[in-house]
C-alpha cells in the first residue's frame, strides 16, 4: 500500500479537476508531490524508490506553470488525458532505460537476496509493463471521450479509477503468482 502513496499527487489532482478547475488541482497535486519526495529522501529513500513521486513534481510544476500562464488554455479540456499521458511516458520511459519504476519500491518489501534475480527484474518490467499498459489505455480513452462527449464525468471518473485499480490489483496478485509458481517448480 506504501507504494501507491507515490500517487496521492495524481489522485487528489484527478478529484479537484474533475471539477474543471485544473489549476488548483495542479497547485495542489505540486504541493503533495513536493511534499512526499522530501518526506522520502528525508526518510533515506533513494531516488529510485520514488520515481512516480518526482515524476510527479516535475508535471505538476510544469502544469501549474502553464495552468496560471493561460489558464484557458485548449489544453484545460484535457487534463485527466495529459496525467496519463504523463504517467505512461514515465512507466515506458522508464522500461525503455531499463529500470523499471516498480524496480525501487519492490526493493523495500523484498529479502535483498532476492534484488539480483532475474526473476525479480522480469516480474517488475511485467509489472510496469501493465502500468504503463493501463495509463496508455486510460490517456487514449479520455482523449476520445474528452473530445466527443466532455460532460460525460462519470464514465472520466470511470476510466480514471480503472486506470490505477486495474494495475494496482494486478501488481498485487502477480508477484504472488510467480512465487507460488518458483516455489512449486522447485519442489
């Protein structure tokens, strides 16, 4: 559950634009993304453990920047799309570099012995593999439904909640998977 904390910025961001005030929700999402990353490093976190948490600092600087510069901007429609944009970009990004985001914060519930495995790489790149897959999905259909239907806040409310409880479920569930299935081929 600690994990998803690093996406307290993008929730409470989701809640307040949805009422089509995106920059309070930029200002706010900034504030609790600054705040988690120095409560993290201060805690002895490293940079890798939250890379969804600066990722999110560097977004919502951006679009607190641009929500205050024109606030009318033709952007504004498009905030919940641009947050997956955003997320999705750092999940592939972060695949195409080789480190997965789920890499760090896996390291802090996992036996260090464990850290070097090949199995532990390849669960986490599945694992961001999904994350990256659902906010992809999620930045496609809010764009669509955004463009052709803006009033239609519940199924954006819809789409929103998918996008992190489908991932958040799986990263839950596979890792468990995997382990039942090592433990039984070991046997």
């Amino acid at each position: 559950m600690r994990g998803l904390l690093g996406f307290l910025p993008w929730i409470v961001y989701a809640v307040i634009a949805t009422g089509d005030e995106w920059r309070w929700g930029a200002i706010t999402g900034l504030v609790i993304a600054v705040a988690l990353v120095a409560v993290d490093r201060r805690s002895g976190k490293a940079w890798d453990e939250i890379v969804i948490e600066t990722s999110a600092v560097v977004f919502f600087a951006c679009l607190t920047v641009l929500s205050l510069i024109d606030p009318h901007s033709p952007l504004t429609p498009y905030g919940p799309a641009l947050v997956n944009v955003w997320l999705a970009g750092t999940a592939w990004g972060s695949l195409a570099i080789r480190k997965p985001f789920t890499l760090g914060i896996a390291r802090t519930m996992a036996p260090k012995e464990a850290w070097n495995s090949p199995l532990f790489y390849r669960v986490n790149v599945v694992v961001t593999v999904a994350w990256a897959c659902a906010f992809t999905v999620a930045a496609v259909a809010l764009t669509l439904i955004l463009a052709t239907a803006p009033h239609a806040t519940a199924l954006v409310i819809t789409v929103k909640v998918l996008s992190f409880v489908v991932p958040s479920v799986f990263t839950a569930v596979y890792p468990k998977i995997v382990q039942a299935r090592a433990r039984a081929a070991r046997n």
